[in-house]
C-alpha cells in the first residue's frame, strides 16, 4: 500500500509541474489556432481599482495618459475603494485631464469597485489594469488587435517582472521571476492550443458587452472574468507583444500573501463555477484540470508522499526520503534566516490584498 501511494503521489506532482507542461509543448507542434488579429480603434474604458496607492497613483495616470492612442477614444476610470493614504486627493488633481474619479467612502473590496467602474464605463473595451505597474505605450494596440477575432473573449497583456536591485533593472532572474518565466511559458502554450487558464491582472481587455458583474467578495477577477467567457465558447489569448512592467516582490512575506491570495481564489472559483469541473460544459476542462485543480492538490500528493516514504525507509527510498528532508529543511532555513532579517514569511496568511 505504501509503495503505491507513493508512486502515484510521486507521478501525479512530477505530471502537474513537468509532465502537464511537456505534453501542451507535444501538442502544440500538432494542435495551433492562431488568432486573426486586426486593426481597431474603439472607444477605450481603462479601468483600475485601488485602494491605498499614493504611492502609484500620479505615475500611473500619466502612464496611462502616454499610451499610444487617440486620446478622444478614451476614457480613464479610478474606482478607488475606500482609501486613507491621501490616494483620492492624487486621482483628484487630475480630474482636469479627464480622468474620472469614483470615489466610496468605506472599502467594500476589488470587486465591488470594478462593477462600480464598469457601470459608470462608456467604452467598447475594457482594459483592466493595477495601480503599480507601469504599461508599455502600444500595449493597447496590441490587445485590441486580438478582440477583431470574433473567437476571443478576452486577451491578456504580458507581466514582465523587473529586478529592482539589477544595474539595468533587467527581467529578474531570482526564484520568483524564473517561476514567473515558467508559468507564462505555460500560458502561451494553453493560448496556443486554445484559450488561457484566466488572465494576468495587470493587463487584459474584454469587450463591454461580455462583462457580467462580479460577486461580491472575489478574489481573482483576472480568473473568474475570462473563464466566463470561456464557458460561453469564447477564447483567453496571451498577446506577448502587450506588456506591463512590476517589479518582484520586496519581501518573503509579500510572495507568501500573493499564493496564499491565489490559492484561496482558485477554492473560491471552484464554488462560484462549479461547471468548469465538467468536462461537457468546459471547453478547456483538460487545461483547467491540469493546470488550476492539480496545482490546488500538490501539496496534498507532495505530504502523502512524504508520509508514504516515511514506510519505506529502505534502498533507493532511503536515498528520496534523504532528499524530502533536506528540502524541506533548506525551506525551513529559510525561513528561519527571513525572521532573522526581520521578515515574517507567514505572517498574516489570512490577509487577502484588494489590489
């Protein structure tokens, strides 16, 4: 019993983070739908909801201000969740420039600001955007492009993540961005073969019309939004030729708030569409499983690993049971030296960030 838990506990991580990606590289040299992208120039809502980025705030308006596009076809739109660092006084001064200010007092959370957004949106399009990064000035164009494809519901720009201590502030190279690297390798394959897992936050567009509103309190707008789309027959494209800017998280404790804030919307999905878990109504049931479901039960296989292991302490078991604990040592090091610096990893996982 033990030995078979272990190897069907072994596979089913090594076919999530390796096998899963190895076969969408398989079938893409066989399966492609590419997407007939044209030139477009509707009217544009950019939408971002924020709550305390002060910080952000007066670059990013002009970030946006600078995008390459008429500036007649589009409209800017701050729904500002209940902010209490000074951010509406910053959205304030540039009402001027035509930026509309949405201002609610108390903070109901990210969803409720986007629907007030959207509700107020004049546009064809919606471009959902974050108040941190900073957007590439053709980003727009080139996401617009992809929704000419009836076939798309909504396409995402791609998060290119800085190394804020780099000379030249290049792509990082640390852990995170490296894992980054991997997973928007991963998306452009899904989107190759035939729609994304969801979208990148930072940066996706949809058209107006496609928009439903969001219930309260969800996490992953980013993910709910395009699988929507995808359960009505539409695609989610990675445009790579879209981009925004961000640098890696400053701290431990910043990643660790992010996959705690991740992991948790993805249980949240599963309750709010539950039909993505069946394989006759979700067109990408195979994505989604593999990608969405496998990475919610890893740790679940990576412990009945462990604990399997522990029963057959001898052999070539000995020698991956040696390897367990030495992983998880470093992790547990890690941490240790994290605290040390004065860094808490895990502190406050139950924080959920509306950003």
């Amino acid at each position: 019993m033990a030995t078979t838990i272990f190897w069907a506990s072994f596979a089913a991580v090594f076919y999530v983070y390796c096998g899963y990606p190895l076969l969408l590289f398989l079938l893409r040299m066989v399966v492609r739908k590419p997407v007939h992208k044209a030139a477009w120039e509707p009217f544009v809502s950019v939408v971002i909801a924020a709550h305390n980025e002060r910080e952000h705030m007066e670059t990013k308006i002009h970030n946006c201000l600078d995008l390459d596009y008429p500036r007649d076809k589009l409209e800017i739109i701050l729904s500002l969740d209940g902010p209490t660092d000074g951010t509406e006084r910053v959205a304030r001064r540039h009402e001027r420039h035509g930026i509309r200010v949405i201002h609610w007092p108390t903070r109901t959370g990210k969803a409720e600001a986007l629907n007030r957004a959207l509700a107020a949106a004049k546009g064809e399009v919606i471009l959902f955007a974050d108040a941190r990064q900073q957007i590439h000035p053709g980003a727009l164009r080139e996401l617009l492009a992809n929704l000419q494809d009836c076939s798309v519901g909504a396409v995402s720009g791609e998060l290119v993540l800085l190394d804020r201590l780099s000379e030249h502030n290049g792509e990082s190279s640390n852990a995170v961005g490296i894992y980054w690297r991997y997973e928007k390798w991963i998306r452009t394959m899904e989107s190759d073969i035939a729609s994304m897992v969801g979208a990148t936050g930072a940066l996706y567009a949809i058209r107006r019309s496609f928009f439903t509103p969001l219930p309260k309190g969800t996490i992953l707008d980013d993910v709910l939004i395009p699988m929507r789309l995808v359960l009505r027959g539409k695609r989610v494209v990675f445009e790579p030729l879209a981009k925004t800017y961000d640098n890696v998280a400053c701290c431990p404790e910043a990643e660790f708030e992010r996959k705690v804030r991740t992991l948790t919307g993805n249980y949240q999905l599963l309750a709010q569409l539950p039909d993505l878990l069946l394989p006759w109504r979700n067109p990408i049931f195979f994505q989604f499983v593999s990608h969405k479901v496998g990475r919610l039960l890893a740790p679940h296989f990576l412990a009945a690993l462990f604990v399997s292991n522990c029963f057959l302490l001898y052999g070539n078991y000995l020698v991956l049971f040696g390897i367990q604990v030495a992983w998880y040592l470093s992790a547990l090091a890690g941490r240790v030296m994290a605290r040390g610096h004065g860094v808490d990893p895990v502190a406050k996982p139950w924080v959920l960030k509306h950003r």
